[in-house]
C-alpha cells in the first residue's frame, strides 16, 4: 500500500481552494486570540503557530503588536498565499516550511499554538515526536495552546482520518510534561454552515515538569 504523501495532498488542496473555501476559515479566530489576552501574552514573546497555513491567526497578531512570530505549514502554497495577503508585513514573520511531526525547532518557544493541526498526527510514533518537540523547546513557564476535533466533532477533515480527543484524553497525553491549565469546548461554523466542535486545551512548562 503506498504510504500516505502528506505534503503533496496539502499542496494539492491550497492549489485548488481558495481559502474561503476550506473548512478551517476564520476570517476573526477568536478562541486563539482569547488565549493570547487571557495569559497576557507580552508582544515581545516568542510564538508559533503550527500548522498556521494561511490562517488569519498572524495578521491580528501583527495588528496587536507581536514581534517575534514563527509560522509553520507543510504546504509551500498555503504559505505563499498568506505572504502575498499580508505583503510587505510578511517579513515581520517567520516562515518554517516543514512537517509538524518532523519539525525540530532551533530556537525555542513562550507561546507554542496549535489549532487543527495536530489531529491529523495519528500515527503513534508522529505523536510522541511532536510532544518530544513541545517538551524540548518550550521555555520555562511557556505554554502550549492546542486544539483538536472533540469527540463529538468530524472524523474526517479535507478527506484524511483525524484523530479526535476529549478534554480527559488530551490532558492524559499532555500531562506528563506539561501542568494543565484549563479546557474548552466550542463551535466552529465552517463557510458551508456546518458546525465543528472543537476542544482547546492550555498547558504551562513549569519546573515540576
């Protein structure tokens, strides 16, 4: 059986969608954004946005004033797209062109996001890898924003199985090298109307883990 191309399929999909079109737009990613006010994130921080794609995460970033912002994508278009959106304000942004199950970070991170993306790691070697990363280059007192499709959410996203979590399932995950913070669940209304929903969860680094 041929082995799963992830990169080409993503490519494939920024290549043929525009962005209204894919089920993940939000043109206001509120629940993120609220994340960022909620723990005060200083504009100073360092932050990723994995999986970030051409998500509009990094322009209200950049309208509120963050200065050191890593975006991460498999897709070199999805990339590309949200350069071209954003202009001469792309070069206040770093840009990593990798697969977030093989990334290994050379600086490391304040603020590590995730939305949507690491349900697509179903493999269980992908995702002890990505947590190993967390672990590795998150800084003391760091936190980690991830959110995934709940279990009453889709099993399916753009044609690929994802794997789906419940606020117990990602702490148990999480919790042996992060400290919880608290969980969230909540509504993403795609641009045909369906509803996802989604839990959040936030951890911090702290010196127990």
């Amino acid at each position: 059986m041929e082995k799963f191309n992830r990169k080409k399929h993503w490519e494939d999909i920024y290549h043929t969608k525009e962005f209204k079109d894919v089920s993940w737009f939000q043109s206001t990613p509120e629940t993120s954004l609220n994340f960022f006010k909620e723990f005060k994130v200083p504009p100073t921080a360092k932050i990723i946005d994995v999986g970030g794609g051409d998500s509009f995460l990094v322009d209200h970033l950049l309208d509120l004033g963050y200065e050191d912002i890593t975006v991460l994508d498999v897709s070199e278009a999805a990339i590309e797209r949200a350069k071209q959106r954003l202009g001469g304000r792309a070069g206040n942004v770093k840009w990593i062109l990798a697969d977030a199950a093989k990334f290994k970070p050379d600086e490391k991170y304040d603020f590590w996001h995730d939305r949507a993306a690491f349900h697509f790691l179903t493999e269980e070697q992908e995702i002890k890898s990505y947590m190993e990363t967390v672990k590795q280059n998150l800084t003391l007192n760091g936190i980690l924003v991830i959110g995934t499709f709940s279990e009453e959410g889709p099993e399916k996203c753009s044609g690929i199985k994802i794997k789906q979590y419940s606020e117990t399932t990602l702490t148990e995950l999480v919790e042996p090298i992060l400290e919880k913070i608290k969980c969230i669940t909540t509504d993403h209304k795609t641009p045909l109307g369906t509803v996802q929903n989604f839990v959040f969860c936030s951890f911090q680094k702290s010196k127990k883990t």
